[in-house]
C-alpha cells in the first residue's frame, strides 16, 4: 500500500483547502515543485497532483507546474482538476502516470468510454463525496448520485481504477469514517485510492486492514503530524 503526498495546486502555489472549501485554504509552498521535492526527498513513493484551479475552471490551468514536477520525480504521478476532455487527459499524461477525471465521468459519459478506451487503467475517476453523494466542479454541485451506486455504474463503463474522497472530513484530520471505507472497498473490485481525513498514524494503520492501494495524505504531512517515512510504514504495518 502506498502513501501518497498531495500537492494542490491553487493561485500557483502549494495550498491545502478545508473540506474542500476555497474560501478555506492554507497556504504551505510558493511553488508546488517545492512541495513536491519535499516529499520526494522525504521518501515519497508516488505523489497525488490536484490542479484546483483547473477544478474550478473545468479545464487544466496548471499544466506547466504539473509536467514540472512530474520530470522531477521518478515515481508515479497521479494528476487530477479540470480533465473534462480526450486533449487535457493526453496533455497531463505527457509526465503523469496517471490522470484522475471526475466531473465530466459523470456529465458525459461517452468521453469517459473514450477516455478508458483510449489510455485504460492510466485513467482513474474521483469519487468525490459530500453530505452521502457525488459532488462535482470542484465539489460545488451535488450530482444526485450516491457512491456506490456511482461506482457500480462506473465499473460498467470498464473503470476500473477509483480515487475516493469524504469531503466531509478532507482536511479535517479527525480520521476516515472506516464503516464507510470497508463498505467503498467492497464495492471496488479494481484500484482503490483512499482520501480524506487521516491525520494520525493510526489512521493510517486502520486503513492499511483494508483493500487499497494507497492512501492521500495532505495536511497531516504539511503541519507534521508524521513523516513521509513514518506513513508508508504505518500503511505497510
């Protein structure tokens, strides 16, 4: 299981936001390459890249800082925000490893099956949760859509890689809701990418009982509650 450092990107540097609130942001790097070479040298085995402006705007705006830090790193990107179409996706994966898209999997689903066709499991899709359902641009709108049922139908659509958010407690470092984990985890028979919430180290060793590949981690490492290292043996028990 792997830990992934987040880097969000907003205004131009290094940001984390408060349940997914802009009007809540701390500022951490002037430059998200900053950030990023901090959990690599800190021993980060792959990085989570969210361009939130680009979530906002609804096409990517920070390209240029994303293929930054993807030359800087030798391990696996995985890049999210604004991807709503087949030339953002191919664009951010010139360096990422990966790209998460989440609006437009649920706004337009012949792109998401061109997207899966096209680039396959290098394609993930968000699953952005607020208040027990989906929410979309940039976690402003509610999509009608409960999680599970989104999941099903999304690995009918032959996704098979899911990045799943509470909102609800992203930033809030009072820990993952685990009722609701096992219950995601047990709905995805592919990838599962965990966020939101963790903010200690037990956190992270509940989380590690369950099937995922990896967990996003953003404020408990940018106040230093734990170390990069420190994460990635919890979640390797």
């Amino acid at each position: 299981m792997i830990l992934y450092p987040a880097v969000d990107i907003l205004d131009g540097r290094a940001v984390r936001l408060v349940r997914g609130e802009f009007a809540r942001e701390t500022r951490y790097f002037d430059d998200p390459v900053d950030a990023a070479r901090a959990w690599l040298e800190a021993g980060a085995r792959a990085l989570h890249v969210v361009d939130l402006d680009g979530a906002r705007a609804g096409k990517p705006v920070n390209l240029d800082l994303i293929r930054s830090i993807a030359r800087l790193a030798d391990v696996p990107v995985q890049v999210g925000g604004g991807m709503r179409s087949l030339e953002h996706v191919s664009a951010a994966l010139d360096g990422a490893s990966r790209v998460v898209i989440g609006t437009a999997a649920y706004r337009d689903p012949s792109f998401l099956d061109a997207a899966v066709s096209s680039f396959s499991d290098r394609v993930a899709v968000g699953v952005d949760v607020r208040g027990g359902r989906v929410s979309a641009a940039g976690w402003t709108q509610d999509t009608g859509l409960e999680p599970l049922a989104a999941i099903e139908r999304l690995a009918g659509q032959g996704v098979s890689s899911f990045v799943y958010t509470n909102v609800d407690v992203d930033g809030m470092l009072t820990g993952p809701d685990l009722v609701e984990a096992r219950a995601v985890a047990s709905a995805v028979s592919g990838s599962l990418v965990w966020s939101g919430g963790v903010g200690t180290l037990d956190h992270l060793r509940a989380l590690a009982e369950l099937p995922l590949e990896g967990v996003i981690v953003g404020k408990a490492l940018y106040e230093g509650r734990f170390t990069v290292a420190e994460g990635q043996a919890a979640l390797e028990g």
